[in-house]
C-alpha cells in the first residue's frame, strides 16, 4: 500500500510528538523530598521552588508542580503555575516553547481573571514570535504569532501588555507583507503578471503600512505595463512618482509615463493584407 506525503509527514512526527509526551509525564511523575514543615506551607514551598529553580530548573519544577498539586486554590499555585511556564520559555529551543504555550495556556484557562492572564497569553504569542523565519521563509510561526498577539488585543485591551502586542502585531505584518512582496516579485521575473497583480493587492488591501509600499505599487505598475494595461498602470506609477520621490523606482516611473504617452498618441498601425 502507497503511503501518501501527508501520511509520511504524520508518521515522522510521531516520534517527536512522544518524546514531548513522555516529557511532560516524566515532570509530573517524577518526586521529592519535602520536609513535613515545608509540606504543609504552600508559601514556604513555593519560595523553595522559586530558590531552587534558579540553580535546579528540574528539581525547582518538581517543588513548584508540588503547590500546584497540594494547593491548587492557592495563590501561590498561580504563581507556580508561571513559574513553571517561565522556566520552560527561558530554555529558548523547540520542545520547551511547546511546553511553555502549553503551562500559559493552561494557566489562562485555571485563572482566567487573574491580573496575570495578560501576561500569560502575551507569552503565548512570544513562543510563536521568537521563533519566527525571515521573509521568504514558512510564515506559519509568524501567523501563529499575529494571532496570538491579536488576542492579547482583543481579551486583555486594558493590560499593560496591550501596547507591546501592538508593536508586535506591527512587526509580523511587516514581516508577513515581505514575504508576499518577494513571491510577488519572484512571479515577476518568471512573467507571471496576474499572479504578481493579486499578491501585491492583497499586500495593498491588509498590509498598507508595509513599508515596502514603494516596491508594491511599482511591481503592480510594470504587471500592468507588461500586459499592456496602460491606464491601469498610469495611477501606480504615479503614486510612486509624488510619495517616493527621491527613489530610483520615481525615475523609472516617469520614464515609463512617458512611454504611455507616447503609445497613446502614436498614429494606430494599419495591417495590409496580402494579395
């Protein structure tokens, strides 16, 4: 039996997918000792978990994820609870920032009206921001993290973190618009005009403080030019002309007006036939 690519994509996960598993069982199934005095405090744990974390991740986890589980109506098992989210978002690779959105996530869906479930969720999109590519590499973490930064905006409008979601729901449309700018040029050059024409107008449409915007009405101009399309292109090239003056492409832009004149006003060519 044929194994289609989406099911080789599937069975190549797997393994990871366990090992992640296996992780998150190893943390909660994994014991220490903790001295009956400290046991019964859930504040004297939490400050034993908050010490050792810093010199012990693993064995911090373990005192911390022991208030969570002894004092789950506790104000210190928040605190716990992002402590633990934190630690694994310090470690910075792959596997951990998984874990990070997971302990965040859980922790908003416990504490939903904790004055820290700003945090919680800005954090979310921060594991997706971080490991955003470059443009013209797979956007999906940056649309992970545009969402996730929207959401801050959306549940939390009044949070302290609000305004640094905005900088960076800023920041992925830029990156995002780029990325659809170096397609769009890429069909370019191999003579795709329309396909050019429909990615910089989506880029124009969602994306209109991308900062590229110089190259996008100019690359939408030349499309409409190279497909003869004159008076569609005039307005772009135009644009570029009175907002980009000082640029290479307002030189090109004129020079090319100048060639739309010239077309229009050329006597038309009449064919003769053949006898």
């Amino acid at each position: 039996m044929k194994i289609s690519p989406s099911q080789r994509t599937v069975v190549a996960l797997i393994p990871a997918l366990a090992l992640l598993l296996g992780l998150v069982a190893a943390c909660h199934k994994q014991t220490v000792q903790i001295a009956p005095d400290l046991a019964s405090s859930d504040e004297a744990l939490y400050k034993l978990g908050e010490a050792t974390i810093k010199k012990d991740t693993e064995k911090g986890l373990l005192y911390l994820r022991q208030v969570i589980d002894s004092f789950p109506k506790s104000f210190y098992a928040q605190r716990a609870k992002l402590l633990i989210a934190d630690a694994y978002y310090r470690k910075n690779d792959e596997s951990s920032m998984i874990l990070a959105a997971a302990e965040y996530r859980e922790f908003i869906r416990s504490y939903p009206y904790s004055p820290s479930a700003a945090y919680a969720q800005y954090q979310v999109a921060m594991t997706f921001f971080k490991k955003m590519l470059k443009p013209g590499r797979d956007p999906s973490k940056t649309i992970q993290a545009l969402a996730e930064f929207k959401k801050v905006m959306t549940d939390f409008p009044g949070s302290d973190q609000a305004k640094d979601a905005q900088d960076k729901i800023k920041e992925c449309e830029e990156r995002l618009a780029g990325h659809s700018a170096e397609i769009a040029i890429s069909y370019f050059s191999r003579r795709g005009y329309r396909a050019t024409i429909s990615r910089l107008t989506e880029i124009m449409n969602q994306y209109p403080n991308y900062a590229g915007m110089d190259q996008v009405y100019f690359y939408l101009a030349e499309s409409y030019f190279m497909m003869r399309a004159y008076d569609q292109a005039v307005p772009f090239y135009t644009k570029v002309i009175t907002d980009y003056s000082g640029r290479k492409m307002a030189k090109t832009s004129s020079q090319r007006l100048a060639e739309i004149e010239k077309l229009k006003t050329a006597p038309p060519t009449v064919k003769v036939k053949k006898s």
